[in-house]
C-alpha cells in the first residue's frame, strides 16, 4: 500500500453481513504522495537563473528572500543556506500515486473485515432492500418512522459505497445531507449515527465540491462530538470522516483543527500500550492524523504541531507498518517547511528512530521516512549534522543503489542537501564510501536520478576543500558529468558548467589547469562544450563560451612537462605523498 496516507482518499465499501436494525427504544445497540525541487542559490552563472524561479517560490518567501538572494549572488553564490533546495511543489508522480490510493481504498474490502468494525450481526426478518432508488431513500429519510428512516439511510450507504460510480451527486442533489448530519446526533440509536456517519465518509471522499457539501452540512462539529460514543465502530467512523475532510486541503484542515478535533482524537490513543488498540482503528487515527499534517499554503498551525508531535513519537515505535508508513507520512509533510518548523520536529528527538526506520526493508516505511529525512537536511547544518549523527550515512549505499528509481531520485537528492553544507559534512560523505555511488548514478542511473547526483556534486564542488575536490575528479566524476552535457534540460546543463567551472578554479589554485584541460578533451568533453556555444539558451550560451575563452582558448604548444600519463581507460587524478593538493596523473 505504498503512498497511503498521502490525501483524503478513503471511503468504506458494503461488506456483507453488516446490517443494522433497530426501533425507536434500540438506544442500547450496539455496533463496531520528487521532485520538483528548485535551485534556492548556486555557484557561477546563475544569478538570472536563480531570478527566474523567484517567482516560482511561495509568495510568503518573496519577499524576506529576493533582496538576500541578490545580495548573496555578488558574494559568489556560495552560501549553503541558499544552496540547499527544498521541494516547491508536489511533482507528478506524487499525486499520480494520490489517485492510485484513492482506487485501491474504495476497493479494499479484505483490509476492513467486517468483526474489527461492526459486531452487530445482520437482522434477517428486517434485510434492508440493496435496490431502494434515491426517491425512496428521500422520503424513507423524511418520514416520522425512526424504523424507515434506519432503512432508508442503510439503503443510501449501500449506494454510496459501490465500487463503481456510487452516485454522490444524485445523493447530494436530494437533500440528503442535513438529515443524515442531523442522524448522527441520535444517540437513543446508535445504528443510525453508523449509517448516517459511514454515508457521509463515502460522500466525503469524493472531489472537492462533493467534501465542501458534507462540510455545510455542518458535519465536522457533529462528527468532533461522535469521536467520544460510547461504540468504538461509531467513534471509527467519525475519525475516519474527519480523516476525508482534512485531506481535501489546508482550508479544511484548519477548520477540523478550529472545531477542535486534535484534543478527542488525541485522547483515542490515551492507553498504556497502543497495542491494546484494534489494528484498524489505530490505523485509521494515524492516517487522520497524518491529514492533519498535511498540505501547505498555509501549513497546519504551528501549535496544532506541537500538539501532535508527543503522539507522533509515539507512534513511530509502534510496529504496525501501515501505522509507522503513515506516521513517517506526516513527518515529511511537518518538515516540508521552513528552518523553524523543522526544528518543532527535530527538537523532540525522533530523528534516530526516523533514521532506523530508513534502513528498513519495507518500501511503504522507507519512502516517506526517506521523505522526512530529506526535508530536514534542507534545513540548517546544525539540523543537518543531526541526521548525519544519527548514522542515517551508513544507510545511503543501499538506497543511491535501490532497485526502485524513485528512492536512488529522493536519495541522491538527500544527498545534494548534504553535500551543500560544511566541509566537515561533505567528508563524512567521503568516509562513509558514497561519491563512488553518486558516480553511478550519473553513468546509468535514470535522468531524474542523474539530475540530483548533478545537484549532489555541484553543491560538493562548490563548498569542498581542494583535497576533496582532488578526490572528486580522482574518483571518476568528470567524464559522466561532461557526457550529460548532452541533457536537453538547460537547468542541467548549466549545473553541470557551475561543477567544472568548480573544478576548475580548484586546478588554477594548485597550478593544474593545463592538466584538467588535457584531461577534459580527452574524454570528449571539450567538443561537448563548444557545441554548447550555439545552445538555444542564452546562459548555457554565455556559460560554455566562458569556460572556453578562459581554459581552453590558448594555441600555444603543449609544455610536455604538464602533460599527464595515460593510463588504458583515461588520465586519473593521484594524491601523491605530502601534497595532496595537485592534480597528479
């Protein structure tokens, strides 16, 4: 069930046997989501590039950052705050995979047996018809008899939850709402606040206008107060209605948290041992939960945040897989954010049990707390070396090397934040064996892999040591680098030049420009540039034209002191003896 949790997407389907029953004195029944990350800085070359995704950032940022972006620009580029790249945007294969979830819910009926929500046994001599149209629902509903309301309302969740084309806006467009909102308040019988309540989840689980009806309903209050029922499998279903309001978007999810949803839902869990929980019922407060979370524009209330956190450390213990994918879940959404809002979540100490649950094998765990861990490196250093400390390191040789593309994509983009910090931060990266691995995915990697093993080697060029960048070029970097010049995205070609531009003002400090020039024209890349001259796009234009009229436009003869040994496969950077800092072959 990989990218549950990541939107609203749940409605309860018709499981047989489960039918209700009951008269005007029945009170006593009882019931049972890479990445459209965005340069926020860079090296040479990209001041006017940088400018351009301005406008691509949240309004809120604009302003607090457009005057410091400039400024730090004409300081060459180089500050790590800038270069760290935080998600802009929700990319497509994202909410591809929301609409996949949204299909499997409605469909999953062997997740939801029928004794872990309702242990009400079917009545025989009162079998409610599955054919009523909604014109008999409408007047079973309006009718005084609490027996024919039952009915009716039966009738209406039976429509509701067909797999296929359950007619909600025929359901809408009756009027049916309000009643069934002013059923889940009867508490002299039970059965009905179930129908009522499981009739508006169905309903709320459909679009945004299908939500928005259940929302003027007046259902969420109504729902809050039937989060304490006495019946577990009624307190469920509120959860569970709840958990599709706050999904559709920010502006319902902070009317769920204004009602004052968290502190109930909160209390659902207040138990010794978690564990004592039905599994489906605590999987359903997590995913609620994890709604909570969720979305931007504005995020969710800070002290909502810090409201839930406790819990969430909690739950990230548990061993539950749907529980812990849903809590890492809200965890990446809490830390797609500013410095400060990561900090709420970093401050509670989770991130080692985030970081072991990293290294776990299930991929439903590890994508979204893969997720997490990459959204707090976008954050300061200090966050940074947390996760660093935390031994999250040691986990990356098997993710840069995943079999699926989308965890070598999210990793190597964890790993571009990484390299953008400090020069002690870029080592552990090279003690800890990974450049060989970014290496690899720029040699064969898929293109969106190899776009952040570009961003991941860059942002190391950018703020390495020149032993770090010695052993960069030693390690192999230059020749898949320059072969993915060939890129028809421009944005990567131009962070390609920012690496060798990198790479060369570390040879021109040792005194190795002829060097890495020989080295360059060796594997092809001197050609790959100056076709770059007649690039549609100007910066990659003037970006290449640069490199050239400074490296490579000398005519004069090779000095054969300078020129490097050649091995079979291509000149190779050597750290030799006591100086380390020179490009030798």
């Amino acid at each position: 069930m990989a990218g549950r949790g990541r939107g609203k997407f749940k409605s309860r389907l018709e499981r047989p046997g489960v039918v209700a029953a009951c008269s005007q004195a029945g009170s006593g029944a009882v019931l049972e989501d890479g990445l459209c990350a965005e340069l926020r800085g860079g090296g040479l070359f990209f001041t006017s590039f940088s400018q351009n995704l301005i406008s691509k950032m949240s309004t809120n940022e604009n302003a607090n950052v457009a005057a410091a972006r400039l400024n730090r620009f004409k300081n060459k580029g180089k500050d790590t705050t800038e270069m760290r790249r935080r998600r802009i945007e929700v990319n497509v294969e994202l909410r591809k995979a929301k609409k996949d979830d949204q299909m499997l819910k409605r469909r999953n009926v062997s997740t939801l047996p029928d004794d872990a929500t309702s242990p009400l046994q079917e009545n025989r001599s009162n079998q409610v018809s599955a054919h009523w149209s909604v014109e008999e629902i409408v007047k079973g509903v309006n009718s005084n008899n609490m027996e024919l309301q039952l009915q009716a309302t039966q009738a209406a969740r039976k429509l509701l939850s067909r797999e296929k084309q359950p007619p909600i806006d025929n359901i809408i467009r009756a009027g049916l709402i309000p009643k069934f909102v002013s059923f889940l308040g009867r508490a002299d019988c039970s059965p009905i606040q179930f129908e009522s309540a499981w009739a508006l989840t169905n309903i709320a689980s459909g679009t945004s206008e299908q939500t928005k009806a259940v929302v003027d309903g007046g259902a969420i209050p109504a729902f809050i107060s039937l989060l304490a029922s006495p019946h577990t499998h009624i307190s469920e279903q509120a959860v569970w209605a709840l958990g599709n309001i706050a999904g559709d978007g920010s502006t319902y999810r902070d009317l769920v948290i204004k009602f004052g949803a968290i502190e109930p839902l909160l209390s659902l869990l207040a138990v010794p041992d978690l564990s004592s929980l039905a599994s489906g019922y605590l999987r359903n407060i997590t995913w609620t939960l994890s709604n909570l979370c969720r979305n931007k524009n504005p995020a969710p209330p800070i002290e909502a945040i810090e409201q839930i956190l406790p819990t969430l450390v909690r739950l990230l213990h548990h061993d539950d897989h749907e529980v812990l994918a849903d809590t890492c879940w809200a965890l990446s959404y809490l830390t797609d954010g500013s410095n400060d809002r990561i900090e709420v979540v970093v401050k509670t100490g989770l991130v080692p049990q985030l970081v072991k649950l990293l290294g776990c094998s299930e991929l439903p765990i590890m994508t979204p707390s893969l997720r997490a861990i990459g959204n707090i490196v976008t954050g300061t250093d200090e966050q940074t070396q947390i996760v660093i400390d935390s031994g999250a390191l040691s986990v990356f040789p098997s993710l840069l090397s995943h079999h699926k593309s989308n965890i070598q994509k999210e990793a190597a983009w964890t790993m571009s934040n990484i390299t953008a910090g400090r020069q002690d931060q870029i080592q552990r990266v090279v003690d800890h064996g990974l450049v060989p691995y970014l290496i690899g995915i720029l040699r064969k990697g898929d293109f969106k892999s190899q776009k952040e093993a570009v961003w991941a080697v860059t942002n190391y060029t950018s703020g390495g040591t020149i032993d770090q960048i010695v052993y960069l070029v030693q390690a192999g970097v230059v020749e898949p680098l320059l072969n993915l010049l060939s890129a028809k995205d421009s944005k990567t070609v131009l962070v390609i030049l920012d690496a060798i531009s990198n790479i060369f003002l570390a040879a021109e400090k040792i005194n190795e420009t002829e060097k890495l020039c020989l080295m360059i024209e060796e594997c092809g890349g001197l050609d790959k540039i100056e076709a770059l001259q007649s690039h549609e796009n100007e910066q990659v234009y003037k970006a290449s034209s640069t490199l050239i009229e400074k490296y490579f436009s000398a005519e004069e003869e090779e000095d054969q002191n300078v020129v490097p040994e050649s091995t079979a496969a291509s000149y190779t950077f050597q750290i030799q003896g006591n100086t380390p800092d020179t490009f030798n072959f």
